[in-house]
C-alpha cells in the first residue's frame, strides 16, 4: 500500500465531501469502542501548536526583523548549517544527506516481545529543538501502539479464520451426508471424501468439483500467505477416466469429519425447551439431518457476515491511521520548514501497518467463498448481505415530521382554546369527563411522551458516539433514527389530538349529541387502529423494528424462560416507567366491557376485582425484571445480578404493603408502608447513580463522578443525579397510587406524576447506554458474538 494512494485518496475525500477539519472527520470516523487505540491525532497536534509558537517567536526577535525586507528570498535552513565535506568520509553524521532531518528505525525488543520503531531527531540543537523531539517520541508511541494493536486485531481474525474453515469443513460434509449426492464409482470410497457438492441436487448424476484449498491443521496462515483458507468460487477441476482429484493442504473436506465433530444445540430457545432442558435430561445424541443443515447454514451466514463485519472495520483502522500519520507529518513539515514526511512516511509504509495485505486477500476470500456457499452464485446477492447499504434519510421523512409535528401542534393550541371558549373547565360534566374520558386518551400521552424522550434520546447517543445499535444488538441498517421515532409519535399525537377534538364537539353539537355511543368508541377506535399497526404483518411502517418490540415484550412476559439479553432487560425497565399505561388499558378493559360507556358512567372503582389488578400490574413489570435478574444471576454466576433482584424484590414488597395498607385501614400497616417505600427508593436511587450509570467515584479523574465522561460538561452530570433524587420520588408516588389533590383533578395528577416518571427514564436511559458503551471501550469489544453451529473434538474428549 503505497502512501501516495492514500494522499490521493485523501484529496477525493475532502474534495467531494464537507469541508471539515481533518481532526473532527477523523474522530467521526473511528470506531468508537476502539478510539483509544487509534493516534492520538490531537495531542501531537497541541505538540506543534506549541512548536510554532516557539519558532513565531524566534522569528520575531530584533535580528531577524531587521532582515525582513521585500526584497529579501526565503532561503532553507540548511543553507545556514556547516559545510560537511564533498566526500563520505568527511560527513559525520549518520544522515544520507544534508536536509534530512530525523532517522527512523525499528528496535529488536526480547523474545516474545513486540518490536516497536523508534525516531532519531537530528536537529535537537535548534532552537524549540526539544519540542520537536518531544513530537517524535509521542509520534513513535503513538505509531507503536497502533502496530501493536493492528496486529493483535489481525491475529485474532486469522484465528477466527481457521475456526471458520474448520466449520465450513463440518458443513460441507453434513451436506453431502444428507443430500447424498449422485457421482461415478470411480470417486466413491476414499476419494469421496475429497468431493463437495457444488448444487444441492440429489438427482443428478454428474457433480461439477470444487477445488479446496485450505490450510494445513498445524499450519500458520501468516507463514502461508500464498494458500487458500476457503475455496475459490467459480473454479472446476476437469473430469475424466482415471483423472485423480488434487486437492492442496492435508485437511480435505470428508466425511470422517462428522466423526470428531457435534451439531451444537440448534433449537431456538423458547419456554418449552427451557422447561424441558430443566425437568427432562438431553439427548447427546449426534444427529445430521436437513433440519440441522438448514439452521447451521443460517448459523454460518450469521458468522460469516459478521466476520467480513470485522474485516471491514479493521481495514478502516488502518487505512485511518496511515492517513492520520501522512496528515500529522504534513503539519509537521508546513509549521517547521523541514523535509520529514518522507522519511518518516516510508517507515510507515514498509511497516506492517501499511505493507500487509492480509485483510484484504481475507476479504476477497470471504466474499468468494460466501457467494458460492450461501448465494447460489449470486455475486449480487451475496454482496448485499454482506455489505448492507445504510439507511438513507429520505426527504420524504424529514417533510412528514415537520408536516405532523406542526399539525400536533396546531391541534394542541386548538385543544386549549376550545376548552377556554367553550369553558368545560367550569361544565357540569368537567368531573364526569376526567373520570372517564381522561384516563382513556391520557394512555397515548403516555406512550408519546416515551416516544419523544427514546427520540431524545437517539440524537444524542448519536451526537456523542454511542454505537446503540451494537449496543442493543440491532442489525445494521434496521435501526431507527430519532427522526424516524420522532415522526412515529407526531402522527400518534396527531391521532390522539383529532380524537380529543372530534369527541369534544360531538358533544357539544346538537346534530351529533344522540350519537353517544359512537362518542364514546372513539378512544376504542384508536387503540384498535394503534394495535392493529403494531401487529401488520406487512413491511410497512418499519416492520423489523415492530418485530423486534413485539420479541422483546414477549421475552419479558415469559421470564425466566428466555435468555436474558440487553434489548430484554431495557425494555422491561421501561416498562417500570409505564405502570399507569398499563392502568389506563386495564381500565379500557373495564370501561367499555362491563362499565355503561354509552351514558359514560362506570363502577370500576367499587369492583374488587378492578382493585386487585390495580394493584397487579403495577407489580408485573418490577416481577418480570426481578424474574430476568434470577435467570442472569444463575447463568452468569454474578452476585450483582442477585442484588439487583433484591432491589426489584424491595419496590414489590412496598406495592404489597401499600396494598395491604388500603385494605386493612391500619396506623401499623401505614407504618410498615411508609418504610418499606423509602427503603425502596433510597435503594433504587442508590443503583441508578452508582450502578447503572457508574457515577459517584471518589478517587475518579473527575471528582463524584467517572474516569472517562462523554459529555465535557460536568455540571451536566451532577444536574442529572439531582434530578434523579427528586424525580424517582414521583416515581415511588405513582407506584403506590394518589389522594385527591386541590384545585386539581385526581385523573390530572395521576398523569403528571406519571409524566415526570418517563422524563426521568428518558434521562437514565442516556446515562445508562453511555456507561454501557464506555465498558465497550474499556474492553474494546465492538462486534458481537456468533454461535457457531459445529463443536469439534477427539477421540480423547469423547471418551471423557
């Protein structure tokens, strides 16, 4: 990889794209869960502000002013340096020629060892001298490191890269065990197993032989760069009489492979095999049938898309950083007048940072490899897996948002205005209406507020580099952006609105006032349309990501009985956050099954029944978190697991006190209520600030809070635990129900309680993701993990 590839590639870049500062496109580009391992772009460039500082000022003195005329010529500074001779021996210095500035070379470390490069300066004795030294020696660490870490990176692909060979060894051979397919006798018996199936065909009698070129079981895929690890598409090896099959490496694909290797557990998972896996014993049993086949195919297309994933980031790493390097060095020449990019940048490019091709021979391999095994041959097809375009922002969106955002607006102010004109405030029905219209259009308030805080809260994962989408496990290209989120719940707004207004002037026109029982099906006509969008079936309206929601929701509703992922136990939390919604839709289930919603009146308040499930599924979400907080604390073996169920197990034996306590009308049960609450909130307080979010850490860089802080504002962080405090107390409130306020409406207060308790999810849901994401960087995981379908072993392992 020559460097001036990347000095034209660099101009394309900037030429085509915005023009942005090299610093903010850099930092736009890295990956955010290794951003510590890429050059430290502005620190060496703070080093040469303060260099050009330094030479403004030499520059500036009296002797050099004198001879700053028009008519003076910029001469270079070696025509200044002592004359070194016009023979070799007469030079002393190990410089090549006069203008040279600085040598680099590579230092041997011990054995085991990484070698690292290290930069000679020449010209110390200058005047900022020591500043530019100090320049090359962060240069050189910063170089080093990123070696370093580009070559452990590769390391572990290639590893992965046998793993994968070894599976697509085992899968090959499962085809053929039971596709069976047709050829002469001649290859039967040992040559078989040198045979792969080329078309899933079992009928046909002649098969076309696909070359496998693989790497040797002992063999070391950097010391045999010239062997093929997967095979090459599109290659037929000529059939004949007595013509012998060649095949380059001491692993051909074989049936005896299935001997020395198990089809992993290939069932999804669902309550009933969970319940199985625990009440029956397993059956260890190897079989290989077209079930098997068809899940580890779609098992090796998972593994195989997200490896070449892996290979993609790991060449933008390089190629960043080589263009950082050429970048930093240009600076560097342009601030001190001295030829060092080119010597500096030849070292670079003879390194193994530049001159490796590794990656990119992989990549070609992957893509041949994937297209002829899981795309028929389909170039196309294959491609378009592999590469998945990104979503593009349509016009046609940011048009729609701004059209239902004012339209919800419009209405809004339509609303408040129709109220003061007509004065309801004051109406005889104004206690009627808020004891049971209100409660029923107050659900789609709930759910479009969440829906704003979540598009909050995208822009800003967004705004400062937290990679959601890995973090929850979306794939790339399906997640929804906080304009996307934000037009969902405009037009669920503008639904709800419409709904308000019609209902209100139904009333009070005299044409449409013996309609009552259409009036009151409004609201019911609403959230049938919402459920029915929710559940379509059809690819509209973001069906992946409905989908997705419709999972999740299910997963957390049978817990423990689903393996407990990120995007499970979230959605659960903000299910916490939605206790009164689920009230408003048991009292959709009241009002209009055995409540008189056609002269609107309803006894839901004097059922027992009502009361109880009052009560029930405010506690359903707190169960279903300390369900998920179980299954993590068995299969992780984590005692934090185990305290976080203690802290949801507290918030469900203070709902049963206060239950307790409304039923009994004793001073002993009010007691018992009141502590059970406050311990309950103190402990979940507790956790949201030092666990979830990671803050208040006494010997921290920044004090009371965290080494490493995504916002520079700490304020920020401190305002946001304040919060917090006070708003987790309207939490607790709305848990634990409400008494009659003055001058404002039971209903009216219920809803603002609650609305306060989504603003404040919204702003632990920020926090939350930023402290996961930063434990992503500590550890610098990026990618996800694949299951693989195959478990390879020996005699040895299968005997014990």
């Amino acid at each position: 990889m020559c460097v001036y590839i990347y000095y034209n590639l660099q101009k394309l870049i900037f030429f085509f794209g915005k023009k942005m500062k090299f610093g903010k496109e850099f930092a736009a580009q890295m990956v955010q869960e290794w951003r510590d391992a890429y050059m430290d772009y502005n620190s060496l460039k703070t080093v040469l502000k303060d260099i050009g500082r330094i030479r403004q000022r030499s520059v500036s003195t009296p002797v050099m002013a004198a001879s700053t005329s028009k008519s003076s010529l910029k001469r270079k500074v070696s025509f200044y340096r002592a004359f070194s001779g016009l023979t070799s021996r007469h030079r002393s210095s190990p410089r090549k020629n006069e203008d040279e500035v600085i040598l680099v070379h590579a230092v041997e470390q011990q054995e085991g060892a990484d070698g690292h490069y290290q930069t000679m300066f020449l010209m110390s004795s200058d005047t900022g001298g020591e500043y530019e030294l100090v320049f090359f020696r962060r240069l050189d660490d910063e170089f080093n490191k990123v070696l370093n870490f580009y070559k452990m990176k590769v390391q572990e692909v290639m590893d992965e890269a046998n793993e994968l060979t070894e599976q697509m060894d085992a899968l090959i051979a499962v085809r053929i065990n039971v596709d069976k397919p047709m050829v002469k006798s001649h290859f039967l018996g040992a040559d078989l197993e040198n045979l792969a199936s080329n078309e899933r065909n079992p009928g046909r009698q002649h098969m076309d032989l696909i070359q496998e070129i693989e790497m040797s079981a002992e063999g070391n895929l950097e010391e045999q760069n010239q062997n093929e690890i997967f095979e090459n598409s599109g290659d037929n090896y000529r059939k004949g009489k007595g013509q012998k099959i060649s095949i380059q490496g001491s692993r051909p694909t074989s049936l005896e492979i299935l001997d020395h290797a198990q089809i992993n557990n290939l069932t999804p998972e669902t309550p009933v095999s969970t319940l199985k896996a625990i009440l029956m014993s397993t059956n260890s049993a190897t079989s290989f049938g077209k079930k098997e086949l068809r899940k580890a195919e779609e098992l090796m297309t998972q593994a195989f898309t997200e490896f070449y994933r892996k290979l993609q980031i790991l060449k933008s790493y390089c190629f960043l950083n080589l263009l950082a390097f050429s970048k930093i060095m240009k600076k560097y020449e342009k601030i001190t007048s001295r030829n060092a990019s080119k010597t500096y940048m030849a070292m670079v490019d003879n390194s193994y940072l530049g001159s490796s091709d590794e990656i990119t021979r992989l990549m070609e391999r992957v893509e041949a490899t994937f297209i002829k095994h899981f795309a028929n041959g389909n170039h196309r097809k294959g491609m378009k897996i592999l590469r998945p375009k990104a979503r593009r922002e349509r016009h046609r969106i940011t048009f729609s948002l701004g059209f239902f955002s004012g339209c919800s607006l419009a209405l809004v102010v339509a609303t408040v205005v129709l109220i003061h004109a007509r004065d309801l405030l004051k109406s005889h029905g104004r206690t009627q209406y808020m004891d049971n219209m209100f409660p029923l259009y107050s659900l789609f308030g709930f759910i479009v507020l969440h829906m704003l805080m979540y598009s909050a809260n995208i822009y800003f994962w967004r705004r400062f580099r937290v990679n959601y989408s890995f973090i929850f496990g979306f794939k790339q290209g399906t997640e929804l952006g906080y304009r996307q989120v934000f037009l969902l719940s405009s037009v669920l707004a503008v639904l709800a609105l419409v709904g308000v207004i019609s209902n209100l002037d139904m009333e009070m026109d005299e044409r449409t006032r013996s309609f009552g029982a259409l009036t009151e099906l409004v609201p019911l006509g609403l959230l049938t349309v919402v459920v029915l969008i929710i559940f379509c079936p059809f690819n509209i309206i973001y069906r992946s990501s409905r989908f997705i929601l419709i999972q999740s929701a299910f997963h957390c509703l049978c817990a423990p009985l689903y393996k407990v992922t990120l995007q499970d136990f979230f959605l659960a939390d903000q299910l916490t956050s939605q206790v009164q919604a689920f009230r408003s839709l048991e009292f959709y289930v009241c009002y209009y099954g055995w409540g008189d919603f056609k002269i609107r009146s309803n006894k839901c308040q004097a059922s027992g029944v009502y009361n109880s499930f009052y009560f029930v599924v405010a506690i359903v979400p707190y169960w279903m978190r300390f369900l998920q907080s179980l299954r993590r604390l068995i299969e992780e073996k984590d005692a934090m697991h185990g305290y976080n169920g203690l802290k949801y197990f507290s918030i469900l034996v203070a709902v049963a006190m206060r239950t307790t306590h409304d039923l009994q009308k004793g001073m002993i049960w009010k007691i018992m209520a009141a502590v059970s609450s406050g311990v309950a909130t103190i402990i979940a307080t507790y956790w949201d600030i030092v666990v979830d979010w990671g803050l208040l850490r006494r010997d921290s860089k920044n004090p009371w809070l965290r080494d490493k802080l995504l916002v520079s504002n700490r304020s920020v962080y401190f305002a946001a635990m304040a919060l917090n405090v006070v708003l987790r107390l309207a939490w607790m409130q709305s848990v634990l129900g409400f008494r009659e306020a003055p001058f404002l409406h039971r209903q009216a207060l219920i809803a603002i309680v609650a609305c306060l308790e989504i603003i404040r999810r919204g702003i632990w849901n920020f926090f939350r993701l930023e402290n996961e994401h930063l434990n992503n960087v500590g550890k610098y995981r990026a990618f996800k993990s694949v299951p693989l379908p195959f478990h390879h072993y020996n005699d040895e392992d299968r005997n014990i």
